[in-house]
C-alpha cells in the first residue's frame, strides 16, 4: 500500500484531489491510504481520507510529524495567497518559504534515517507569479524567474530549494507551476486574483459580482477539474526526463476578462452579465498588471500535461461539477 500525504489537504483543490483519489485512486493505483493536512476542513461534503490532521505549517513540530509519517507520495499544496502575502509580510516568509524548508530538512532526516531508502516524491504546487515584469508575448520555457511579489519569491525560493534537496537525491521532487485556477467554487479569498472566479461564480448563482480591474486585463488560466489532473500526472511522472529542471510551467488558457465576461454570457446569457459591476479597485490593478499573460508550455505538454483550449470549457467544468451543489 502507497502512503499518499496532502498537505493543504483542506483546500478547495486538496478536497478536489482527495475526492479524485477517494474514486479513482492514484493513476490506477486503488491500493493507497491517504492522509490530509491543513488548519480546518470543510464542514459538509468533506474528501474521505484515512486520517485528517489539524495544525500550522510553521510549528517545526507539526513538519516533523508530517515528514515522519514517511509518505510515498507528498502533495504540497498549502500557501499563504498572493493578496494577503503581500499585506502580511512576516506571515508570508514563515508560511510560504520558512516552512517549506523546515519541512526540506525533516524529509532529509528521514531519509537519512532509512539509510537512502525513503526518497519520497513531492509534488509542490508553485505559480505563474515566479515571472516578474516585462514579459515576451508568450513566457517560454526559457524565460528567467524574476518575481515582482513576496508571493512570486517565496514561491521561487521554493522551486530551487526542492530541486537542490532532489538533486542531492533526499527526495525526488517537482514544482509544478499552476495557472490561476478559475472557476473556484466557494467563497472568494484573499487571493489578488479571486476576483477572476468571482465574475463568473457569483453571477451563475444569482448573485452580484465586483471588477476590480479592466476588462483588457489578460489572464492565464486552468480549471480545478485540470488542476488534479495536474497533481495526479506529476506524482507519476518519470522525473528523468525533466533532466535536472524540476520546475515547470503548466498549459491553461490565455484570455481577456471581456472574453471571459463573453463566455459567461453564452452560457448564461445577458442577464447573468448583468450582475457583474465595476468597481476599480487601484491595489489590485496595480498588482494585476504585472502578472504574466500568455505561455508557451511546450516542455510541460510534451510530458504529458493538459488543460482546457478554451474558456468556455472552463465555465462548463463548474457548471457540471460545482454549480449543482452551490
């Protein structure tokens, strides 16, 4: 039986990922017993799972435990958001960064503990926001890192640290850099983005949306439904063939919010457009405009990776998935 850890297990895409592995099991493997860890869970509808635990990610008590349940398989996916690593400075480095490498050393303990045997694979979910201002039409696979955000630097600070610790073979790790993922069901958080979801959730459920931004603004972006399939492809992926460069950058969709204000009016029509009000939010159009726009994600879609063609599509997948239980 494969041990399989979630961490940030009670987020909405590691409730999506937990449910997935609940039906389906890990790329055809039934045999795994899988464990969640986050601050809280959701009261109704949670992800069935062997055990859930509670705690900080920072208490380096709480990292020891989790590296000493030896797991097979680790899904890193818990962070401090983008918005709020911003506003909170210390809250950011301690959750986003310092935590990360506390968990590092704890997984290379064990490791040495077990004479070299355990070397687990970590797949540690990153962000477009590792790329900083100005940008190519498309970012390529070339492209440098040069974040503009503490958000942006913690998550690249992460990406290198992983791939020193796999090199030096403790662990056998890859940092997948996910696409916003839009549309979240739930409530908004206090991500800077939140509101790309939110223009399209809310006025599908009745409810009055705010824009905070243009509507030229142009995003990237990928759906949750592709975001397990990312986690799931990268936990089984032949990591010899990343040839040392452990971090990718994963497809999704480069659109417009007019285009995605465009594809909620042919699936909902008018009226549901209707909802969507501006409000020009200056904080978030400032940290708005130095995001990245549009991708060439050759290397990840040549190892397997996929994700929608379309933004419609993506408004189809929270239709058929999350609407109904809204």
């Amino acid at each position: 039986m494969r041990k399989v850890l979630i961490i940030g297990g009670g987020g909405m895409v590691g409730q999506k990922l937990a449910h997935h592995l609940g039906a389906h099991g890990l790329n055809g493997d039934a045999d795994i017993e899988v464990t969640l860890f986050d601050v809280g869970y959701p009261e109704r509808n949670a992800a069935p799972a062997a055990a859930r635990l509670t705690g900080n990610l920072t208490d380096p008590a709480m990292t020891a435990r989790l590296a000493a349940l030896r797991a097979d398989v680790i899904f890193h996916l818990a962070a401090i958001v983008s918005g709020e690593s911003e506003t909170d400075f210390d809250k950011g480095w301690a959750t986003n960064m310092m935590s990360v490498w506390t968990f590092l050393e704890d997984l290379r303990r064990e490791n040495m503990a077990s004479g070299g045997t355990y070397v687990p694979r970590l797949v540690f979910t990153s962000s477009i926001a590792v790329f900083g201002d100005p940008y190519p039409d498309k970012i390529g696979d070339e492209f440098l890192c040069a974040p503009r955000t503490s958000y942006g630097a913690q998550k690249a600070i992460s990406e290198l640290m992983i791939g020193d610790v796999s090199r030096k073979g403790f662990i056998d790790g890859i940092a997948i850099r996910l696409p916003t993922i839009c549309v979240r069901p739930g409530k908004a958080n206090l991500a800077a983005s939140s509101f790309f979801s939110g223009i399209i959730r809310e006025p599908l459920n009745g409810k009055q949306a705010i824009l905070p931004v243009p509507d030229t603004v142009r995003h990237w972006h990928a759906s949750p439904r592709s975001a397990v399939g990312f986690l799931t492809h990268a936990a089984g992926l032949d990591t010899a063939r990343l040839e040392g460069r452990r971090a990718l950058s994963l497809p999704g969709v480069s659109c417009t919010v007019a285009e995605q204000i465009e594809a909620l009016r042919r699936a909902a029509g008018n009226d549901a457009v209707a909802l969507i009000r501006q409000q020009p939010d200056a904080a978030i159009t400032k940290i708005v405009a130095g995001w990245p726009r549009d991708f060439d994600t050759a290397r990840a879609r040549a190892l397997g990776f996929r994700a929608e063609d379309s933004f419609d599509q993506i408004v189809k997948v929270y239709i058929d998935e999350d609407l109904p239980n809204a």
